[in-house]
C-alpha cells in the first residue's frame, strides 16, 4: 500500500519522455556570416586645431603722443588698402612742420649769401692776383721797390684765404640746408603718421584704441587685420603620422559653429614640439573668407583611397599567434584562416591576403568555434549571399 503511494506522488512529478529530432540538422547552430567584397578603403589620419587668419597683419601707430580723435573702423568691417582708419590730431604736427619749412628757407638764404660771398671773393682774389702779376714784372725790370712786391704778395694771399673761407662757408651753409630738408621730410612724415591706414585689404580682426587715447607706438597694435580676408586652419598632427601627410591632401573639417568644411593641406612645418610630440600643418578651404578666427576645428586627412578586399571588422580575430578568420564552406564546415588585415574603415577591414573574393565568413562568436566544426550559415542583412 505503502509503495504505491510513493510511486503516485514521485511518479507524478518525473517528466514525460520525449522523442529524439528525427532531423539531425535542427541541432546544428546558426551563425551570422557575410561574403567578402571589394570596396573603397580610405586611408585617413586624424587632426585638430583651430582657425587662424593665413597672414595676419598688425597695424601700429608710427608716431606717439598725440589725441586719436576719430576712429573710422570697428571689428569685422572689410577694408581696402589705402581707407582711412583712425585720425589723431594734427595741429602740433601742422605746427612742426610750418616750424620746419621756415627754418628750411632760412637755411636756403644763406647757401645763396654764402654764395654770393664766394662770387666777391673770387673776383677779389683775381684782382689781387693781376696785381701781384705786374707787379712782378716791374720788379723784374726793376722799376718797383721790393716792399711793393710784398705788399701785392700779401694781398694776394689774402685773397686766397678769403675765397677758401668763403667755400667752406657754402659748404656749412648747404651742410645746415640739408638737415633743414630733413626736419621738413620728418615733419611732413609724422603728420602723414597720424592718418592711420590699412597697408592691406583685409578683415579687422581685433581694435585696441578708442576716441581720445594717447597714441603710443609700442604695446598692443592698434589694429589687427587678416590679409584679404583668408582664415584657415592650424592643426596638429602626432609625430608618427606625420610623414604620412602631403600638400594638397583632402581634408574633411569640422569647424565649431560653422560645420563641415573640405579642405586641404596647404603647408606642412618642418619642425615637431619635443614636448608634445606633435607637428603643425596648415589647411586652406574654399570658404575661407566667411571663417571666424580663433574657433575649435578637427577633421580626417585623407592620405590614400583605393579598392581593396574587405569583411566586416567583428570578422577578423586575433589571438597570440596570428590574426585569422573563420571561413563557412560551402558544406557549413569551419576552416580557420591566417589573413593578412589592412585598414579599417566604416567598420570594415581590409583583408590584404588570406581571402578571395566571395568567400564566407563568420561575423560574430568566432571564438566559440574551430576547425571542421558544422554550422547553419545566415547571411548578415545586407552583407549578400
């Protein structure tokens, strides 16, 4: 009675048996896979830095003291070579200048009184020669005493003293003509100095200086200007990758504020920064003219496109002895490859050798598998069959 009890309640629980699959198949476990395809590797190399005007140009003043009492220009304003900029005041300067060219006639009339001094005393002094001259021959005959053959000597010499001081005094005189001339050119400089104007055309990028400040020409510039307008972009680029890089490669920019801009590398420098291990190259783009200066930019350096082999990157493994994959047969079968792996791009890896056109691979759990192991291919959406 006892036993029959017990196999009711403990019979009860045990499960039912079940049959065996007669389909053998429906144990085989499916994996993801794709065909390996040819497509477009690009090679790329990654950098950042910011806008910067491609020659920038200060503008300072070039005479000091003086009161600004206009300013004509204010940032982002376009300018042309040659616009006016700033007005300082002029009437010391005109003062300076009036003050100059009168001591520059002044020091003129006395070149031309010098001279004249020089015209007396050559005329005196060919008078005193003549003199001399018969003289000398009435001494000879002796018809003259020899005092008054001295006398004519002497005045003679005189003379001679007389037109030699009178040219060393033409020569002060145009000696103090010539820095009169140059008070006037100084003059005339400094007052031309305090009309500021754009030596370029140009961008104001930055003005340091408001109605009624002094002018000084050290310190800050007064204006800074980007030569026409040209803004491009001053990046870095690790050291290693450098060599790499090409004037004239493409450059896909993504500037703060702006977007995305193309590009290209327009200067490489030839130096690295021993402390960061980074080298500098300058990118130009075709919007270079509406660029703010100074905002954050990164981007992609495309230093090589071509068609290559590829797979799916999850399909590509790597343990201590090689870089492999798992290649499906046509049977389902396993077969683990050595390939030789390339770039990677948009999530796929270029296979360089190991591979042929066509061939299966498992995309994803490789690891779980090996050699001869049977598998239930299916395809990855949009990998192909």
């Amino acid at each position: 009675m006892a036993l029959t009890v017990l196999f009711a309640l403990f019979g009860a629980a045990l499960p039912a048996q079940t049959d065996m699959p007669a389909d053998k198949s429906a144990l085989v476990p499916h994996v993801t896979v794709a065909r390996a395809s040819r497509a477009e590797v690009v090679d790329e190399i990654p950098v950042s830095g910011s806008t910067t005007p491609r020659q920038e140009v200060l503008v300072f003043p070039k005479v000091g003291g003086f009161a600004f009492e206009s300013i004509f220009v204010d940032v982002g304003d376009q300018v042309s070579a040659g616009d006016v900029l700033a007005q300082m005041e002029t009437r010391v300067l005109e003062s300076q200048l009036l003050q100059a060219k009168a001591e520059q006639s002044s020091a003129q009339a006395s070149v031309r009184q010098a001279q004249s001094q020089i015209d007396a005393a050559e005329a005196a002094l060919d008078n005193a020669e003549n003199k001399l001259t018969r003289a000398q021959q009435l001494a000879d005959r002796g018809n003259l005493a020899n005092a008054d053959l001295e006398t004519a000597r002497a005045n003679a010499q005189s003379a001679r003293a007389s037109a030699a001081s009178a040219h060393d005094g033409l020569a002060a005189a145009k000696a103090a003509a010539e820095r009169t001339d140059a008070a006037v050119g100084i003059a005339e400089s400094n007052l031309g100095h305090a009309t500021i104007n754009a030596p370029v055309d140009g961008l104001i990028l930055a003005r340091n200086g408001n109605i009624g400040m002094i002018a000084t020409t050290g310190g800050d510039p007064m204006f800074r200007i980007a030569e026409n307008g040209r803004i491009e972009v001053e990046a870095e680029v690790i050291e290693t990758a450098l060599g790499s890089v090409s004037e004239g490669d493409p450059v896909a920019l993504e500037i703060a504020g702006v977007g995305a801009v193309p590009g290209k590398v327009r200067l490489i420098s030839p130096a690295v920064n021993p402390a960061t291990r980074l080298g500098r190259i300058y990118i130009e783009t075709d919007e270079q003219r509406s660029l703010p200066s100074g905002v954050f930019a990164s981007g992609m350096i495309t230093i090589d496109r071509h068609q290559g082999l590829t797979v799916p990157s999850s399909a590509v493994l790597v343990d201590k002895d090689s870089t492999y994959v798992l290649r499906i047969t046509e049977e389902g079968v396993v077969q683990r490859v050595d390939v030789t792996a390339g770039l990677i791009y948009q999530n796929q890896r270029e296979i360089l050798n190991g591979l042929a056109e066509g061939d299966v691979v498992m995309l994803r759990a490789g690891t779980f598998f090996g050699d001869g192991d049977k598998v239930q291919p299916v395809f990855a959406e949009g990998a192909g069959q």
